[in-house]
C-alpha cells in the first residue's frame, strides 16, 4: 500500500497542481487585463456603465408599463382609468428622454473610441517595431562577438 506514492505519481500530483496554476494564472489572449491601467478603457468602462443603468431603466420603465396595461384591462372605474394612462403617458415620456439619453451617449462613446483607436494603434505598434529593431540588433552584436 505504501508503493501508492512513488516518484512517477508524485510527479503525476505536481504536473496537475502547476497545470492548475497555469490556468488560474492571467493570460494576455483572453484580455483578462484590469481596466483601471489605462486611462482610457477605464474612462470607457465608465461610460459604459452608465449607458447600461440607463438601459435598466428603460427596462424597468416597460415592465410597469405592461403591469399598467394589465391594470387597465381589468379596471372599468373611468377615475381609475385616467389615472393609469396618466401613469402610462408619464412612463413613455420618461422612456423616451432616457432612450434619447442613451442614443447621445452612445454616439460620443463612438466620436472617442473612434478617436483613441486610431492614434493608440500606431504608436503601440511603433513602440514594438523599436523595440524588435533593437532586440535583434543586441542578437546581432551578440553573434559577431562569438
């Protein structure tokens, strides 16, 4: 029973702990990356949300909408009734100021990101471009000295 714990599966124990490892660590391909570095995607990030609190809004605007509805169907009180399409008016009012809100914010979201996108790509790509050159000038030297 002791011969359970050799040396072929305790190397079996530690490939699957580092393979574990491996998967929980950040990997750049997902883009697992913290908003927050850059100044930019975090302002972004920020503008984001609140077009989707915006967009909850609305949607919580339409369900009392339909629940106004259903009220109606089934109320025959001409007071009562006036009363719910007040409601229901002032909800679509509301529904479609916070739509126009959306609508705005969406199209400078994308005047900005339109604007960060071309100015960061070339520059990024030249910084990597310098830093190739110089990498494979440093291989270089480093051939000629052998």
């Amino acid at each position: 029973m002791n011969n359970l714990m050799t040396k072929s599966f305790l190397s079996h124990v530690e490939l699957k702990k580092q393979a574990q490892k491996d998967f929980e660590d950040v990997d750049l391909e997902l883009g697992n990356l913290n908003p927050t570095q850059d100044p930019n995607l975090s302002q972004f990030f920020q503008q984001v949300e609140a077009i989707k609190v915006e967009m909850e809004e609305i949607t919580n605007l339409l369900l009392d909408l339909q629940q106004l509805n259903e009220e109606t169907k089934s109320t025959h009180i001409a007071k009562v009734l006036r009363g719910l399409r007040d409601r229901m008016d002032s909800d679509m009012v509301a529904v479609l100021r916070k739509a126009n809100i959306i609508k705005a914010r969406l199209e400078a979201l994308e005047k900005s990101n339109i604007a960060n996108r071309s100015i960061s790509e070339w520059d990024m790509m030249n910084d990597f471009q310098s830093l190739r050159d110089k990498i494979v000038l440093d291989h270089k030297e480093d051939l000629k000295r052998r």
